[in-house]
C-alpha cells in the first residue's frame, strides 16, 4: 500500500506487470551464453551417440605390442599375402595399449549418461520432498535437520564414502553416490519457492475456497518452482559430470576397464610426465562438456529470472 | 550477543546429530559383516565371533551408536584396520599437509578473488568484468585436477621452476615447504577464486547503487576511499558468508588436489581408507571434515555481528 487519497480511497502499487512469454523468446537469440553451451552440449551428445561410427574400435581392447604410443602413431600389421592394415592412434595409446581416442569418444557416454540421470532423479525427488516439506510445516523442521546435516558432508566426501559402501560400483552405485550430496541442494531451493508462494494472496484464495493441500500444491505452487528447476538442474548436471570424473579418476568409481574420462587420466597419472596426452584429451572433453553445461545453466538464469538479470 | 552465541550453538546440535547417525550407518550399512572383513581371509569362525564380541556388534543398533559416540566424544576413534594404528594417531599425522594447504589456498584466493571481484562490479559491462566472468565459469568447470596437471607440467615440467610433487614439513626447513605449496594451492584455490569473486561483484554491485555511495562520490571523495570505506565494507558479509561455504568445495578439492600431487594428507588418507575399505578411518575422516565444515560456518555467523552493526540478534 502506498498512501491514502482521501477517505477511504487507497492507491495499491502494482507489481510491475510480468513478461509478455514473446518479449522473452525474442531475447533468446540475443542470449550467447546459451547458444554457445547449448551447441558445444550438441555436439558431445552427438559425439556420444555416433561413437561407433567415428572410426573408433573397442575401446577395451588391449594391445600389447603398441603400448604408450603418442598421438598420431601408426601401426602397421603386413600379412602373408603382402597386403598392409594401418591403424592410427590419433590420441595415442595407453600403457596397456588401449586406443585412447575410442576411449575418451565413449567416455562421454558415460558422463552425459551420469550427468542427465543425476540431473533429473535429483530434481524429482528434490522436487516433491521440497513442495511437501515447505507446504506441511511440522515436516519442515525434521525435513530441513536432515537436509542441513547432509549438506554438512562435502559432497566429494559424502560420494566417495557412499560409493564404498558396495563392493565393486558400478554406474548405478555411482549415480546414487552422485545423488544424495545433490538432493538437499534442490530441496532447499524448491523450498525456499514455497514459502515464498505460500503467502501469495491467490494461494490464500485458493485455499479459502476449500481447494485439497493437493490441489493447491500441483495448480498453484508447482508451476512457480519450474523455471528455478530448469536452471539447478543443468547445475546440478554440470556437478554430477565432474563428481563422477573426480571419483573415477581417484580409482573409487566406475571400474577402471570402462572408458570414463576419469579413468583415463587416472590410467595415464604414472606415466604423465612422458605420456602427457592421456590425462590432456580426456580434459579437454570435460573441461568443454561441463563449461557448455555451466554456460546453458547461466543463460537459462538471466533468460527466466529477471530479477538476477537486472543484478547481474 | 552471548544469547545469540549460545542459540547459535544449540542450532548445531541438531546438524552435527544427523551427521554423526548418517557416519554411524555407513559402518553399519555396509555390504557385509565388519567383524569379518576385520578379521581377514584366513580367520576362523570363532575369531569373527570375538572381534565381533570385542566391537559390541551383538548389541542393538541404538545401544552400539550410544557406545559409539561416546568413544569419539572422548576422541577414541577406534582402531584402523588397514593402517594397524589407532585412527587418532593417523589423524594426527595427517593433519599438517591439509593444514598447510588450506590455510594457503584460503589465503592466496581471498587475496585474488575479492580484488578481481570489485574491480569487475566497478568496471561494469567492460573486459575487465567480462573477462573476470567468463574465468570465473571457467573455474567452476575445470576440476582440480585437470587444473593442477596443467600447472605442473606448464612450472614444473616444463618450466622446471617448481617441484612437481610431494611434500616437506615444515620442520624440515621453510623454502622447501613453501615452494611445495605453491602448485597444489594455486589449483585448489582457482574454483575457490570463481566463487568469491562472484559473489564479491554482486554483492559490491548492489552497494554501489546505495545512496551513502552517492553521497560519498558527491562531497568529493575519491573513487579509492569510496570503494574501500563505503562500498566493500557493507558488500563484506556475502563475501564472508560465502568463504565460509565455499569450505566444502576447499574440503572436496583438498582430496584430489593431495591425490594429484602426492601429498600425505586427510584427503589421501582418505581415499586410501575407502580403497583399502578402512571403515573406521573413512568414518573419522568424513566425522572430522564436516565439523570443520560446521565449526566454520558458525565462526561465519558469529562475525557477522562484527562486520554489520546493524546486526542485532
């Protein structure tokens, strides 16, 4: 309320009248950060469905007699009948002779399919965990100790430590490790919407005119979390790629024969100082793939929250 | 104040409570009997039953994660089983490289960070502030130890100015020390750096739109003094509080960035225990890091009445 005009006459002020959806699509191809993650992101997902097709080979095939060889060696095999076959190493092989070009394509299999699941099932569970304990007030505060205590363990410290829960993880381990240290993340956010929107005049409404806790939760709440989602989840999908690297790479995640790009660099840490091309192709994919994901995330943020936009 | 101390504190308890079930269940949560796995492969059945007898694993649940706590309260953090040393003592022997290494990284990253953070909020929409952005997603995408296998081959392969691994107390003479830290800090302290200078920009951002700032730049101060008495001095308590945060992602970074360059620290320590399934270890590790962590961010909180008079609780 802003003041009184005379008896009884009050002059409300108005929120300033939301976007018109247009006004924001036409922002869109103004918008670099965005096109730029989105189309490096294309690409790697390409990059990983068409591995097979990308002249690799077996990336788990061992090769004994072309170990340790730098980018771009040849190895030709000459057969009896005077004929030649030459495969080229184009990332060079590693100590056991594996081919690590084949190996770092279909490692992005591994990270997009970590990093999409983790995304995803991390937003679901944080989602409804977070609408209810927000909505049901007695939940919160036993829902949000737990919460805080988890997010007391570093994140790397909590996977590492969940992920030796099992004998010998596999990528469903993984992904689960991955998991818990994000849920809370999501959870506080979703919350924080909620509490938020709670107190909105047409909550309120709807709720005075008899509307099921249900009803109001999926119509009149959840809608509002959604663009707020969109964007913790490419966070939280840029975070689950690099844990996932970070435990491979310290020998405590996928098991060491399935290409990850962590478990390539760990493979070539012996032998980094003459052999540097194990741990810099693999680097170079994470780097790109996570960069593309943190730089889709932001331009989501400045796209759908425009109060973030006008600040920063 | 000490009311606000006190309740403060109380708030902790009940953090500290989850996390000490969640350190208790790994134990307990484990695929198979601990009793057997300590033992070995050669114990006999009657020898599982005594360890098993001797850590009360016959007991119920609650009984043992009472018996439990009060051992650690009493900083009795059960024997390793890999190590053959009572896991205090590990600790203890650990603990200085992590030390060191934080407390340098800390260091090194506020002294980067909250210049770069400032002059990119002042220059704002230039190359400076542009380019500070654009490192500072860039910080947040690179994992340490991509950044810290560039480093060393770049300054210690390369370059050959700086040793490429290891570790030399500081006992062991000053120069060595300090020149072992500089690698591993300098990669640790880059994400550290991408998230204080972020949050440094918005928060001087919004405090050079305030009045007082106007009216300071109005009587004719300089643009120094304004920046330093009136702007960052109400932009400090976001730039602490997220120091304080960002001490997760330092605890997380210590563990790889001591894998990357051979340092004999917690967080080696700890990826040894999980790979040699050293539960007792691996459950004072993560007990004592998220402590730190909770200690930290309450130091955090009790400043604030410090840095904002205005903070009144």
């Amino acid at each position: 309320m802003n003041g009184s005009l005379g008896a009884g006459l009050e002059v409300v002020t108005v929120a300033a009248p939301a976007e018109h959806p247009a006004a924001r699509a036409w922002r869109l191809p103004r918008n670099r950060s965005v096109w730029i993650g989105a189309a490096v992101l294309l690409v790697i997902v390409a990059i990983a469905v068409l591995a097979p097709a990308l002249g690799t080979s077996n990336p788990a095939e061992i090769e004994p007699t072309a170990r340790n060889r730098r980018p771009g060696a040849q190895r030709v095999i000459r057969h009896d009948d005077g004929s030649k076959t030459v495969t080229t190493y184009r990332m060079g092989t590693d100590s056991l002779g594996r081919d690590v070009y084949s190996r770092v394509i279909y490692g992005s299999r591994v990270s997009l399919v970590v990093g999409v699941s983790v995304a995803l099932v991390s937003v679901v569970i944080g989602l409804v965990i977070g609408l209810v304990s927000g909505y049901i007030r007695w939940l919160d505060a036993i829902v949000m100790r737990v919460m805080d205590g988890l997010m007391s363990i570093p994140a790397i410290l909590l996977a590492i430590a969940l992920v030796s829960l099992s004998r010998g993880a596999g990528l469903r381990t993984v992904i689960f490790a991955i998991l818990i240290p994000e849920v809370p993340r999501v959870v506080r956010l979703v919350r924080s919407v909620v509490l938020s929107v709670r107190e909105e005049p047409y909550v309120e409404a709807a709720r005075a005119l008899g509307a099921p806790t249900a009803a109001v939760l999926t119509r009149h709440v959840l809608p509002n979390t959604i663009a707020p989602l969109v964007v913790q989840g490419t966070f939280v999908c840029a975070s689950a790629i690099l844990l996932e690297a970070i435990l491979s790479f310290l020998g405590v995640g996928i098991p060491p024969e399935t290409p990850t790009w962590g478990n390539i660099m760990a493979e070539g840490r012996a032998l980094f100082r003459i052999f540097p091309h194990n741990i810099l192709f693999p680097s170079i994919f994470l780097a790109a793939t996570v960069l593309a994901v943190n730089m889709l995330g932001d331009g989501l943020r400045d796209l759908l929250d425009p109060r973030v936009r006008k600040q920063i | 104040m000490l009311p606000y101390i006190g309740r403060r504190l109380l708030a902790t308890v009940p953090v500290m409570a989850v996390v000490a079930v969640f350190v208790f269940l790994l134990l307990r949560l484990t695929a198979g009997d601990p009793a057997a796995i300590i033992a070995g492969d050669n114990a006999t059945a009657r020898d599982v039953a005594e360890i098993r007898e001797k850590l009360g694993l016959n007991q119920p649940v609650v009984t043992q994660f009472v018996i439990w706590i009060g051992r650690i309260l009493r900083g009795d953090f059960g024997e390793s089983f890999f190590f053959k040393k009572t896991v205090a003592e590990l600790i203890v022997s650990r603990l200085e490289p992590t030390l060191a290494l934080s407390v340098c990284t800390m260091i090194l990253a506020v002294l980067m960070a909250v210049p770069l953070g400032v002059v990119a909020a002042w220059k704002r929409g230039s190359w400076i502030d542009r380019s500070v952005m654009g490192l500072s997603v860039l910080g947040f995408s690179l994992p340490a130890f991509v950044i810290g296998y560039a480093l060393m081959y770049l300054f210690a392969i390369e370059l050959g100015w700086l040793p490429v691994q290891g570790y030399q107390r500081l006992a062991d003479g000053f120069g060595g020390f300090i020149q072992r830290l500089i690698l591993p800090s300098f990669t640790l302290a880059i994400i550290y750096v991408a998230l204080i200078a972020r949050i440094t920009r918005a928060g001087v951002l919004e405090v050079l739109g305030a009045d007082h700032v106007r009216t300071a730049r109005a009587k004719g101060l300089g643009e120094l003094p304004v920046l330093r008495r009136h702007v960052l001095r109400n932009a400090a308590v976001p730039i602490v509080t997220v120091i304080g945060f960002g001490v997760a992602l330092l605890i997380g970074g210590v563990v790889v960035t001591e894998s990357v360059f051979s340092i004999p620290g917690l967080g080696r320590l700890t990826v040894d225990a999980v790979l040699a399934r050293d539960y007792p270890t691996v459950q004072a590790v993560v007990l004592l890091f998220s402590v730190v962590y909770v200690l930290i961010n309450l130091i955090v909180d009790l400043t604030y009445t410090f840095l904002d008079p205005r903070i009144r609780y």
